[in-house]
C-alpha cells in the first residue's frame, strides 16, 4: 500500500476535528456558571418534593411521570415521604416556588446544553417578551 | 457491490450531481418547514393531508407495482422475466424509501416518529401501514441483494431467500390494500368509504408500475448494453392495459353508485373534482385531463400495432404514469377533503414550497433508483462479458 | 468473511447479555438514599367533578349570535387559543356554525327563518365510539374512563389521522407556533394553562383541567343557562331530565361514534 501517508494524514485530520469540543474545553479555561441558585421561596421552603440529590439526578423522570398522571390518568396530586400534597403542575407548582425559571432551569440546561422542549408550550409566569 | 455505483460516464456524472442539486433545494425548503411549521404548505384545517401524503399514496402503488413482474416469474416460472425481476425489486426499493420520507415530510413533528414504536397502536391502521411498508422495504432490499450478489458470484441464489421472495408477493399486495385501509375506514369521507377502493388502488398501481419498469427499461437501452428483451416488454405492457381497464371500470363502477343513489354525500366529492362545487373547481381540467390519457392509454395499449411499436409504447406508458399519477397523486387526497364534513368548500392547491419538497423527495428515490439500477446492469453486463 | 461474521455474533451475543443485565444494576444503583422509603402516591383532587359519561346538552332556544360568540372567546382566553387570521391555519375548539353546516343531511328545504340563520355551536362531541381515537397511531387521543376524549399533546407526531377521522370537523392543526400569534402581552395569556406548539393538533377537552378542580366547563359557565352539562349515564342528572323532557337531535348520528353533545331545537 502506497497510501500510507495519505491515510495516516486523513486520520491524523479527521482525529483534530472530532475531538475539537475536548481541545476546546481544555484550553478554554472560562468556565461559566452553571449551578443552579435557589430562589428565595425556594430557599425558605427548604424542601423539594424530594429529596435534593433525588431531585438533581431524577427530576426529568419525576416531571415525565406527573405529565403522564396528570394528562392521561388525571391524577393530579402528588405525595411522598413528608405526607405533603402537591399539585403536579410545571409551571404552577415548580417554577411557583422556583420562581425565576431562567436561574433555575436555564443556567444548567444551557451549560449542559440540554433543550426540553417543556417551555414550547408551558409558560413562565414571570416571563413576558 | 456498492463500488459499482462510483464508476460511470461523464453522463452518468451529470445525472448524478442534478439529482444531488435538485436534493439539495429539497433539503434547504424542508429545513424553512421544519422550523416555521406546516404552515409553509397549502394545507388548511379542512384539507388538512395534501401533495405529501398523496405522493405516498401514488408511490405506494409504483413499489406494489414491481409485484407483477416478480410474480410470473417466481409462481409460474415465466423465465422472460428473470432478467427484469431484480428492476422491480430496486424500485420498490427506492419507491418505498420515497414513501417514508413524504410521511416525514409531512409530519407535525417528526422528532417523536418513534412514539409509534414506543407507543405501538394495533387500532391503528397507520400501524400497520408502518409494519407493512417497512416490511416489503426490507424484503425487497435482502432479496434484490441476495439475487444479485448470486448472480455475480456465478451460484444459485441461497435457499432461504426464496421463501423470502413468496412472502414478499402478498407483502405487495398487503402494502397497498393497507394503505387504502387508511382512508376507505374513515366515517364521514364519503368519497372514500367505498369497498372498492384498495382494489382500486392495487389497479392503478398494477398499471403504473409496470408502466414505469417498460419506461426505465427503454432508457437503460438507450444508455447501456442492458436489453430487458421484447418479448418481456410486451408481456408487461399486457399487463399494463388490463389493470387500467380494471382502474377506469372502477372508476365507473364509483360514478354510477354516486350518480344513481343520487346521495349528496357521494355525489358532491365526484361533482368537485370533475365539474366543480360551488364555484370552486380547480382540479377539473385535471380530472379530465387523467381520464383523456388514461383511455387514449387503453387504446394504444389494445391495438397490437401500437402496442409493438415501442416507440409508440414509450408514449403511452408516459400517458399512464400521468394520467394514474393525477388520478390518484392529486385527485384522491384533495376529492376526499373537499367538501369538508361540514359542506364547506376550501379548495387545496399545493405551494411552490411544498412542491420542492417533494422534488427533492423524488430527486432522493431516482438516486437511490441510479444507483441501484447501476449496480445490477453493471454486474449483468460483466456476467455476460 | 466467515470469521467476521462469527466475531460479530459473538459481540453481539455478549451485548445482549450486558443489556439484559441493567436491571439487576439499577436495582443496586437505586439502593441509595430514599431506597427504603415507600412508592409516591398520585391521586385525584378530592374536589375534582367525576362521571361515568360526560355529556353537553345544548338549549338552542336560548341561544343568540352574542352568546355563540362568548362562548368561543371564554374558551379561547382561557385555554390559549390564538386568533388567527388566516382562515387555513384557524384553530377552533367551540364555534358557531349555520344550521346546515352543523347538520349538513338534516337541512329539510324549508327550513323555519329562526334556524336557518341561527349560529350552532359547534365543538368536539366526545363521541362514545371515536374514530379519531381508533386511528391515532400513538395514543395521543384517548378516551378517558369518564366519557372525554383528550389529546396528549406530549404524544402528538402530527399525522393528522385524526383530522381525516374525524366526521365533525372539530380538530384544529397548529401549522405555525401559536405563541408567534397570540398576545405580544402576556399579561392576557391564561398563565395557568399551557399554550400548544406548532405541528400538534387539538381540540376541545371538555375543560378537563377545571373539572379537575371541582369546576364546570368554562362555556357552560359563559352560555347564560344555554349550556347544560353532566352525567349521561346518571338518570338524575340535569342532562338527563333536560333530555327526558324535551326533543333533542345530535350531529350525524347514523355515522354510529355515539356524539355526547345533544342540541335542543
């Protein structure tokens, strides 16, 4: 095979190019801020309707779940553990106590680059374009 | 075998990189759909399925077409056929493909196509739709590969693909038959709710497919060495005119019930499409148009002199692609919806937009066609080289 | 040829066991913190309305030009519908109708000067056999145990088999975002109920989320008395009395999907 060369360079380029995003965020130490911040309600309220690592990890399966219970069964009131009732609304309970959707949802997400497409069609309250 | 496909003529060059332009506006439009929506097309809350579904609904029927050359050949050892058989297995192939991607194409949103699978709906005949058209895809492209690679190799094909190819013969059938289920169970779309209409599908697609394989046949003649025979062509051109004998006697089959029983539900879809309701009749001089070529087709087509004239065979085989083609790729669909269940008349044209679309659409199958198509003269002439 | 192939089974064999074993690993995964704690329960709000068969009966000596008209604009303030202005892309979840459009077949030739230019309304009829339900592909239109036929638009592909099915006309298709036409000023939005987006199609739903919370559907709340609303299958029920006293006719009956919206006349 003569065309060593030419398949050793193809790689070596295609290599550079896939693993750009990599290069990039080792030399690119600007590291922007992606944790969430609590709201003050949320802050004063102390609690989730589960526990926070759960939360963290679970929330996108927890939120699939009520969608499912709420619009197909039309069961609409969730509790666990704390015995606490909660209605199971995005955009009243959640963002009601996680009040700044923007803060809250969107700095992670963004980081992550995750886009749900949860806001198509429910409404941030505070939101007003 | 795929390496076939990347060694042609400057003309087979040329031909690529127009399909490949004309993909490529096809691609950019449905981009402009895919983030402003649907409303892009002439679809309307009335008529609310349009080019897109009834270019499906007409490809459908070209991929079930491929089925009667496959048949003689197969269930009764008709051998004039064998050299052609593989040509109506690559274009059910592309014609398939086409069919799932105008269904994409006309989509709400197309990123959640696997609830289907997610979700699996037996009610649904659109389920079905999905497992059948799929199915007949996947058939006809391990068939066709099978054969072909076979052939090349200078062996018989392997034992198991031939009770694929038997299962493949009711799959045709069951494509279309199905795919007319979607509108003929419909309550409420009286031009539709007719028994008679996957027998009228499976006619017209008996017609135009074929048609469309002695159309192919004659240009891979004209640019290459590959002779689908004279005897085969003639063969299929007579099975051409029956099934459109069978497509327009049904058709008249479906005037005289409306015009007889004289009920408005019936009537008015057929009074739309052929003279016009309340003003409004834009797919009339269609309508008409269809039904001129599609028995000029039948004459040409019964006379033995014009029949065996290939010339003349060519034409009339382009008459039954257009006439079959406005039968069911425009009247089919819009006739359904217009008038509304509310009796409201809102007529359907299809915008420039919608219409690239589906150019690009169709650019993809030719593609697919030219490539496939190269691959097996390719190898048929280096057999017989 | 052979050997690829056997070392292809042979990864692929060796895959499938390592699939099959993800639930043995969630279950340790899962053993963390609330492992030992109990199942979340989820229930029905103790206020919501319930029914074996949600039915309308509407009174269409009641009714007048202004009230059809409220009707639609009650039901399109509070469940986001966007006022669309051209015609091809409208989306309607109660409207009015003349009679003949929303009894096409019943129309008899002379027709008493009332009727004829009276404005019908018009709107899903939750129909007991629906087609649009037997023909949606993912079950994104179901009906629930209590008569409604709802739309999970969550599920939706935007087939619009449903549309075709549909003999009454009463599914709308959002061929553009509707937040693009509605309000630039949220502050005339219902904040409570989501907006739809484009490619998903809808239609009325009885107001199941203000059933849920122990309220009547917003159009019979708007109809003034025009619009009566309860349980078809309770002989008790206002509906049922209304339908046992006066004659009642409902759209395209002998199409067999059993309409729940019957319309006195």
């Amino acid at each position: 095979m003569n065309d060593k060369l030419k398949v050793i360079a193809g790689l070596i380029v295609f290599f550079a190019i896939f693993s750009y995003p990599f290069w990039n965020n080792i030399f690119n130490k600007e590291n922007p801020e992606h944790k969430p911040v609590l709201s003050a309600e949320a802050e004063k309220a102390k609690e989730c309707v589960r526990s926070k690592d759960y939360m963290t990890k679970e929330h996108m399966q927890l939120l699939d779940i009520w969608r499912d219970k709420v619009v197909r069964s039309g069961e609409r009131v969730y509790k666990y553990g704390n015995g606490k009732e909660y209605n199971m609304s995005l955009s009243n309970t959640c963002l009601g106590c996680h009040t700044s959707k923007a803060e809250f949802c969107d700095r992670c997400h963004d980081y992550a680059s995750v886009k749900p497409y949860c806001w198509d069609c429910h409404i941030d309250p505070k939101e007003n374009k | 075998m795929l390496e076939k496909a990347l060694k042609g003529s400057n003309k087979y060059w040329i031909w690529i990189f127009c399909l490949l332009g004309v993909i490529g506006i096809g691609a950019l439009t449905y981009i402009n759909q895919y983030r402003v929506g649907l409303g892009i097309t002439g679809m309307s809350r009335d008529v609310s399925w349009g080019f897109y579904i009834s270019q499906f609904t007409y490809l459908v029927g070209v991929a079930a077409g491929g089925v009667m050359l496959v048949l003689p050949y197969y269930l009764h050892d008709y051998k004039k056929f064998g050299k052609i058989t593989i040509l109506g297995e690559f274009l059910a192939v592309s014609a398939l493909i086409m069919c799932l991607l105008f269904i994409a194409a006309d989509m709400g949103q197309p990123v959640r196509a696997f609830n289907m699978l997610m979700h699996p709906t037996p009610g649904s005949v659109l389920f079905w739709d999905a497992s059948v058209l799929n199915g007949y895809l996947f058939l006809n492209i391990i068939i066709g590969w099978n054969v072909l690679e076979a052939e090349r190799n200078g062996v018989p094909t392997a034992g198991w693909v031939k009770p694929l190819i038997y299962l493949s013969i009711p799959f045709a059938f069951g494509i279309h038959t199905v795919t007319a289920f979607l509108y003929c169970g419909l309550p409420g779309r009286g031009f539709w709710l007719t028994a008679i209409l996957a027998p009228r599908f499976l006619a017209s697609a008996f017609a135009a497919g074929p048609a469309f394989i002695i159309i192919l046949s004659f240009i891979i003649k004209k640019v290459t060495n590959f002779d689908a025979g004279k005897e085969a062509i003639q063969t299929i051109s007579k099975i051409v005119t029956y099934a459109l004998i069978a497509n327009v006697f049904f058709l008249l089959c479906e005037v005289f019930v409306a015009f007889y029983s004289k009920i408005p539900e019936h009537t008015a879809h057929l009074k739309y499409l052929f003279v016009g309701l309340h003003g409004h009749g834009v797919l009339a001089p269609w309508m008409w148009t269809s039904i001129a070529l599609m028995l000029i087709a039948i004459l040409l087509l019964l006379i033995p002199a014009t029949r065996s004239n290939e010339f003349v065979l060519g034409i009339t085989c382009v008459f039954v692609l257009i006439g079959t083609w406005i039968d069911k790729g425009l009247g089919l669909i819009a006739g359904g919806f217009v008038p509304s269940p509310l009796h409201h008349v809102n007529e359907y044209i299809p915008t420039i937009k919608e219409i690239f679309i589906g150019l690009g659409i169709y650019g993809i199958g030719f593609l697919i066609l030219t490539v496939l198509f190269k691959i097996a003269i390719t190898i048929r002439e280096e057999v017989d080289a | 040829m052979k050997n690829s192939r056997r070392s292809f089974l042979k990864i692929a064999g060796i895959s499938a066991i390592g699939f099959s074993m993800t639930p043995v690993v969630n279950v340790f995964a899962s053993s963390g913190q609330e492992g030992n704690k109990p199942e979340p329960s989820y229930s029905v709000n103790k206020k919501a309305l319930k029914a074996k068969r949600w039915g309308l009966v509407i009174d269409t000596r009641k009714l007048s030009e202004e009230i059809v008209e409220e009707l639609g604009k009650t039901c399109s303030k509070i469940h986001n519908i966007p006022e669309i202005k051209n015609k091809d892309h409208e989306i309607k979840w109660i409207w009015g109708e003349e009679f003949k459009h929303a009894f096409p077949g019943k129309e008899n030739e002379f027709l008493d000067e009332r009727m004829k230019h009276l404005s019908m309304p018009v709107l899903c009829n939750h129909c007991k056999d629906a087609p649009c339900v037997r023909v949606c592909p993912t079950k994104a239109t179901f009906k629930r145990p209590d008569g409604i036929v709802l739309m999970d638009f969550h599920r939706c592909i935007g087939c619009r088999f449903c549309m075709a099915a549909c003999p009454y006309g009463s599914r709308s298709f959002n061929f553009i975002d509707p937040r693009t036409v509605l309000p630039k000023d949220r502050k005339e939005w219902n904040l409570e109920f989501p907006t739809r987006m484009k490619g998903v199609v809808e239609k009325c739903n009885f107001c199941a989320e203000r059933l849920a919370v122990g309220k009547t559907p917003a159009c019979v709340e708007a109809s003034h008395g025009a619009l009566a609303f309860g349980d078809l299958e309770d002989p008790k029920s206002e509906v049922r009395k209304l339908l046992k006293s006066n004659y009642t006719i409902r759209r395209k009956p002998s199409l067999g999907t059993g309409p729940s919206v019957y319309y006195i006349v």
